[in-house]
C-alpha cells in the first residue's frame, strides 16, 4: 500500500470521530401567566398562518440544535411549550442551516384554559 493510500484510509477511519454529536437546547420566556404542565396535544401554527382566537399568551419558546430535522425540532418546542400549561404555538418559524437549526414561537391558551 502506497503512502498516500495509507493516509486516506487513516482519514477515512478518524473522519467520523472528528465530527460533533448533535446536541440541542431550549429556552422560553414568561411573557403571561404560567400555569400547571399542559399533558395533551399542542397545535402548531407557522408564522403567517391564520389562528384561532382569543387566546392567552403564555411565553415566547424557542429551541435550537445542530443536525435535528425540521419535525425533530417542533417536537421539542412543544415540549416547550407544554411545561408552560399552553396548548398551542401561533407565529412559528423554522430557520435551517447546514450545521445549525431553530425553531421559536409564541405559547399560547386557547379555550377553556384561556382566562
């Protein structure tokens, strides 16, 4: 085996211990009234789309990660959302990148949790 065939399989082999794990984190400001965990099912709506109203605004929630789909992504945002009691996201955004993605929104309440 020649020299150089001898480093590119080197390369080849440490190339994917070089790389960085994924690794992800969230964050959400109070902006309203936190109430207990919310357990059921958040809607999404992105920005720009139309929503249901009244609704309460709860806090504004945002996530960021590298190597995380799209779905991955507004999965952890209503997790988010969920410890703040809404159960709902209004004004969603998706911003992706080749290494780095985000997603935030604004948690709200929606019917009877709406005070």
């Amino acid at each position: 085996m020649t020299r150089l065939a001898s480093w590119l399989v080197l390369a080849a082999l440490l190339l994917p211990a070089c790389k960085r794990p994924a690794s992800s984190h969230g964050f959400r400001v109070i902006t309203g009234e936190r109430s207990a965990p919310f357990d059921g099912p958040v809607a999404v709506y992105g920005f720009g789309q139309g929503h249901p109203e009244p609704y309460a605004e709860v806090a504004i929630v945002r996530v960021s990660s590298s190597r995380k789909p799209a779905d991955e992504l507004v999965a952890m945002l209503k997790h988010q959302a969920r410890q703040v009691g809404a159960n709902a996201i209004i004004e969603m955004r998706i911003n992706s990148g080749r290494e780095h993605s985000s997603a935030a929104g604004v948690a709200v309440r929606y019917g009877a949790a709406v005070p």
